[in-house]
C-alpha cells in the first residue's frame, strides 16, 4: 500500500511546484525625489500612496509582490539604470516603473515624453520606456508624475474617495492583460501641479481611475487611462494652468492575444471639460539644470539660471 501511494504523492508535490513555479508576479520600481527641498514631502506622498495601491493589487490578485525604491539619495542615474537592469520579470509577470518628480524638457527633446530630472544626471523618460519593452513582462506600465515644460520655473506638485475596489476587477486588469501602457502627468510645455498634503495631482488622478474602474465588474485599462488623463486645472495669481496628462495604451486581452498573436493599439477617446480645481499652494520654484527656453504659459518674470544663483528681486 505504501509503496503506490510514493509515486502518486510525488507526483502530487511535482504538480504543487509547478504550478507555484508559474505564478506572476508583480515587479515594482518607484522612484521620488523626498530629498528635494520643494517637492520633497509631496512626492513622498505619492510614493507611499503607490506603494499602497501595489499592495493591494498584490493582495487581490494572489502575484508576489516586488518593489524596488528609490528614494533621497539612492535616485541616481546609475541607481535607475541598475534598478532596471536588475528586473526580471517572467513572461507571466507585470513590470511596474513609476517616478515622481522635478521634470523638464528643451526646444532639443525629440518626443513627447519629460526629462527626468535626476541631480547627477537627468534621464530621457523615452529611453525608459524602451528598455522596459524589451524586459519581456507580460504587461508594463510605466508613470512619470513630473513637469515636461520649457520654462525654469519649478514645479508645484486627494485621491478621489470612489468605490471600494474588487479583488475580481483587479485580477481583470493586472492579470487578463497583455501589452504596454506608458504615461506621464503633463504635456509638452506643461507643469505638474501638487501640494503638500495630498502629493502630484496626475498620481491622484491615476490612483482615482484604478479605483472606479477597480469597482466595476468589467474594467478595462482604456476605461482607466481614460479618466487618467483628464485636464488638470490650476488656478496661481489669477492665472489658468492647464496640466494635460498623456497616455499611450497598446494592450490586449490575455484571450485575445492567444487568438491573434499581436497586438491591437488603442487609443482613449477625447476626454470632456472639466471644471476649473480650486487653488492649490505652489511649491517654491527649483530651476533645472538647463538653459531656460521661453515658455508656453507666460510666467510672471523670466529668470536665467545666474538670476537664480545672484538672488536677482522677483526671482527665487
């Protein structure tokens, strides 16, 4: 009797190690700047709040849960590099990058995407994007929640409260899908906007997506960068700012992508006017290190990077 039960019982352990052998994971960079001494304390926040919604994911969904932060001192361009170099994600896993902090771009940027302002070298968020395609993750979805304007001014960075995520939605979203989805919190020549309270204005907007959508029985990623990518409205010293969230959304369905062998690219509808957002505090302006260029939104006064350094009235 014992003797046939030895081969069934290592046949059922073999079976048990596969199948856990197989099981996604969710693979997690986040990066914030919580040294800087304008936006330190809001991108802390998003980072807490993304660390938090991963959490939950990881829970509904049953995927291991793996983040990588960096964070004060350890953003740095080789930090970054290594981070992704280091990932591996199976072809069955999710590869998570998000950043939160100062971005700019020049007249020179040659695509939509922010630079990334890291101090010991800034990073072309577009070359991100490209080495996490090539990681080989069942689905990526990269954030920047920085500023992509030309000016020099700095930049001034609560979830919205929707229904109770379900535990079936997120295993829709994170685990029935397949592809690519990049996105970042402003346009070229736009601010981000934020405040000290309840940190970047596109990460609430994002988290808020991922939550309605989240309590719905069918959700879909273009339902979520769809309402992501809502116009952000700030109202400084009697001045309008438009922040226009930016997406690109290249996935399909697990069950699709078994039928098809590629991809379909979509793209989320034109989003509606929303109303003008009550004024939030600005940050104290932090110039990055590039020449200014005339911006898009007329700033109050035009200061160059020596302006700065001098303490010239009326730029600080």
């Amino acid at each position: 009797m014992t003797r046939h039960l030895r081969p069934l019982l290592s046949a059922l352990v073999a079976l048990c190690l596969s199948g856990m052998s197989h099981a996604a994971s969710l693979h997690a960079i986040v990066i914030a700047d919580t040294s800087d001494s304008s936006i330190g304390t809001s991108v802390a926040i998003d980072a807490g709040n993304i660390k938090d919604e991963l959490r939950n994911i990881a829970q509904a969904t049953g995927m291991t849960l793996n983040i990588n932060e960096l964070v004060g001192s350890q953003m740095t361009n080789a930090g970054i590099t290594r981070a992704i170099a280091d990932a591996s994600p199976g072809k069955d896993d999710v590869l998570f990058f998000y950043y939160s902090g100062h971005g700019y771009r020049t007249k020179q940027t040659p695509t939509k995407w922010p630079m990334m302002y890291i101090k010991d070298q800034p990073m072309d968020f577009s070359d991100i994007l490209a080495k996490l395609r090539t990681k080989g993750a069942r689905l990526v979805i990269a954030t920047s929640d920085s500023c992509n304007s030309f000016v020099d001014e700095g930049r001034n960075r609560a979830i919205p409260r929707a229904s109770q995520p379900k535990a079936s939605s997120y295993r829709t979203l994170f685990l029935g899908y397949k592809g690519f989805i990049a996105a970042s919190g402003s346009s070229p020549g736009e601010y981000s906007w934020g405040d000290d309270t309840n940190g970047g204005r596109y990460t609430i907007n994002f988290l808020g997506a991922l939550h309605e959508q989240g309590a719905r029985d069918n959700p879909t990623w273009i339902g979520v960068m769809s309402q992501a990518k809502t116009p952000i409205r700030v109202s400084q010293q009697g001045q309008t700012y438009v922040q226009t969230p930016q997406v690109e959304v290249d996935v399909v369905t697990v069950s699709q992508a078994g039928q098809d062998n590629g991809t379909t690219t979509v793209t989320p509808p034109p989003e509606k006017p929303t109303k003008p957002d009550k004024p939030t505090k600005p940050d104290k302006p932090t110039p990055p290190p590039v020449q200014p260029t005339q911006p898009t939104t007329p700033p109050q006064k035009q200061c160059t990077l020596n302006d700065y350094i001098k303490g010239t009235p009326g730029c600080k």
